[in-house]
C-alpha cells in the first residue's frame, strides 16, 4: 500500500453492508458503514514490533476512528490541536514529536485520522486501488487508434499517426487545424461509432453558470423546497402520492409548472431528498449546506424521482388528470436524481414523486432553463369564486 500511495495511486476502502438500512450505522470504533474512506499515508512506527499505521480521510469530517491510534475527533487545523489529538490517544504517547514530525504522522487535512494496519484489515471489508502507470501501453487500436496512448512529443507523435491508416488520409496541416492532436499523455482519438459500440457507461459532469456576471452560456435557475406529507385524502395535506404507477393518487403529489418559450429548447432538473443528521434529528440536511456541515445519515433514503407532462398553455391550476407525457427521470434510492431534456415550445408540469404512496419527506427541486420559464408551484385545485364569471347575472 506504502509503494502504491508513493506512486499516487488512489487508495479507498469501505465497509459493506447487506441490508439498506445499514447504510450509514457507526461501528464500535466510530466508522461509517457503506461510505468511502480514502487511504491518505502508509508508514512503519519505531516501535519494537515495528507497527504499520495508515492514515484515512473521513467522508464525513466528524467523529471517526476512535480505536488504537484515534484522534478522537478528525479535524486537525494546527500543530497545537494536532498535539492535544495525539496526547489524547495513549498509542501516540509512545512516540517522540520528533519521530512525529520525521514519520510523517501528521494530518494535513480535515477528516484526516491514523489507524494501525492491523485494525484497518479487520474493519474494513473493501479495498481498491486505482493506479496511474506511466508506461508506453496499449490503448484503442481500432480505426483512427495511434497503437500506443502515450504522445509524449512531436516526433513520436508523427509516429503515432503515420502508423494508422486512417491518420495518413489527413495531411499534417488538416490534423493541426482540426486540433487532431494528443496535448496529453495517455490520449488517443476514436470514431464516435467505436466509441458506442465499445462503451457502456458515459457520465457528464455540468457546470453550470446561473450568475448575470458568469462568462459563457447563462441558466436560467429556479429553486423549491417542497415536501410529500400525509393528509386527509383530497386536501391540501395529502401530498404523497407515489410514482406514476399509482394511478388514483399519483397526481396528489406537489406540482411545479414551467414554460418553454422556444421551438426547442433544453432543461436540466435535479430532484434532491432531505435527509437528517445524527446529531440534531430536526435538522434537514439539504443541498444548498456546505459539505464541511456533512454528516453521516440516519434517515432512510426514499427511492424518488420526476415525471414531467405537457399540459395547455393557460394551465395555472394543479393537474387533476394524467397528461401526455414529455420525460421521466429515472426512480433510485440517492439523495438526488438529474435529468438533461430538450423540449418543444409550450408548458410543461413537473411532478416529485416518492416511488411508493405514502412515503412522506422533505425535498429541493432545481430547475434550470435557457430562457426564463416562469416557474412555479401549482398550489390551487380550481379557481376562487371570485374568478367564475357570474352567468345569473348575464341571465337577467
């Protein structure tokens, strides 16, 4: 593990549960079940049994390792607190600051805690290890494929080129004003037709610029704290209805319209749940804290997701029947579900839904639009009287 980490490798370990409901529980010794520890240091204590130590980044910041060598608390901001940290365990106390500070026992940052490797194998059920090999290795040799993926200059990138037979239809001056190059190490050039055939999974990470000073491409953003609650059926409280499954109540769930002002125009949603932490249980944990106030949950997490239909332009009341539909995220048990769609112009309802009926919780809708969509709540199951035009008096 010390040659990997030394070779800036990525080192995590977890603990597996076999039950959802674990997820999230503390050992003895103060670890999170089913959540990500990352292997920050490897060394050997000068002790006579040479003791082997790792250090392990917390992914909740808080209270982690309190066995042999525990901090006690994770957060080490300074040498002073580092010292009352180590003081605090009776392992620590057996080794000089000097041999400290030589060995690299030190905790760089938040989270950071020391564990013997010994405990580390008996309370950590996973391991993986995500090594960088800086080698001239095999890479995509399919069409447009250089052979090998390491371009590491000019020369060898020609090389790489003139190897493929494809690469030889473009000539040098093509190539450099198409950008066909290989700035880094490691990258090679596929067709996009290779590319589906050969992949299964494609992750896109957005960043997203909402803010009137923000260079580039600007959304349009709208936020909603909402909650499924429970209630006497048909009133304003009942507001669980489940995923679209659920015929008779689907539509009780919270509704949220939006316009597309366009012929065709994008929309991201991102539907997160609230979920409390361990240490006040009225707190929400929602998505707009920071990740340093993270904590470790201990509500369940609900399976959620969205279902979007396209409704009449002058909808400005709840939905009580089941329109065309225009998307539907996917329904998995996370804290947050996304969705990326393009739609034609006209107006659109949104529903969060739990998958199951009756499933009460708190959650925070984000709608992020090209043009400003005029989101909002559908809170009104018919209009007041006040809005129905009078036909006994037309009558007289």
């Amino acid at each position: 593990m010390k040659t990997a980490l030394d070779a800036h490798s990525l080192l995590c370990s977890a603990i597996s549960v076999e039950k959802v409901e674990e997820m999230g529980e503390r050992t003895a010794h103060g670890l999170v079940k089913g959540h990500t520890y990352v292997v920050t240091g490897a060394t050997v204590a000068p002790t006579s049994t040479k003791l082997l130590l790792l250090r392990l980044r917390s992914p909740w910041f808080g209270q982690s390792w309190s066995g042999p060598y525990g901090q006690g608390v994770a957060w080490c901001y300074d040498e002073s607190k580092l010292i009352q940290m180590f003081s605090s365990s009776t392992e620590w106390s057996r080794l000089s600051s000097t041999d400290r500070e030589r060995l690299g026992l030190t905790c760089p940052e938040a989270g950071d805690f020391w564990m013997p490797f010994e405990d580390f194998v008996h309370s950590f059920t996973d391991l993986c290890m995500c090594h960088v090999v800086k080698s001239v290795g095999q890479s995509w040799s399919g069409p447009y494929g250089q052979g090998v993926a390491w371009c590491y200059d000019e020369s060898k990138l020609t090389q790489m080129f003139s190897s493929s037979t494809e690469w030889s239809r473009l000539s040098s001056t093509d190539r450099e004003r198409l950008g066909l190059t290989c700035p880094e190490a490691g990258d090679f050039w596929m067709p996009f037709e290779d590319f589906v055939h050969s992949f299964t999974d494609l992750c896109m990470c957005h960043v997203v610029k909402s803010g009137w000073f923000s260079l580039g491409r600007l959304w349009h953003e709208a936020s909603f704290h909402g909650e499924w609650t429970l209630g006497e059926r048909g009133t304003a409280k009942d507001r669980s209805g489940g995923c679209i499954n659920n015929h008779a109540t689907f539509l009780q769930n919270p509704q949220y319209r939006f316009d597309v002002t366009e012929d065709e125009s994008t929309a991201m949603f991102y539907l997160q749940q609230s979920v409390t932490d361990a240490v006040a249980p009225t707190t929400p944990l929602l998505v707009q804290q920071s990740v340093t106030d993270a904590v470790a949950p201990t509500t369940p997490l609900l399976v959620i997701g969205f279902h979007v239909m396209q409704v009449e332009l002058n909808r400005a009341f709840r939905v009580h029947s089941i329109q065309r539909r225009a998307c539907s995220s996917e329904y998995v048990r996370a804290r947050g579900v996304f969705l990326r769609w393009a739609f034609k112009r006209g107006r659109y309802v949104i529903v969060p839904t739990t998958y199951d009926a009756g499933s009460p919780g708190k959650f925070f809708l984000h709608i992020l639009t090209e043009k400003d969509a005029d989101a909002r709540e559908l809170q009104k199951d018919l209009p007041t009287a006040k809005m129905l035009p009078d036909w006994r008096n037309k009558m007289h």
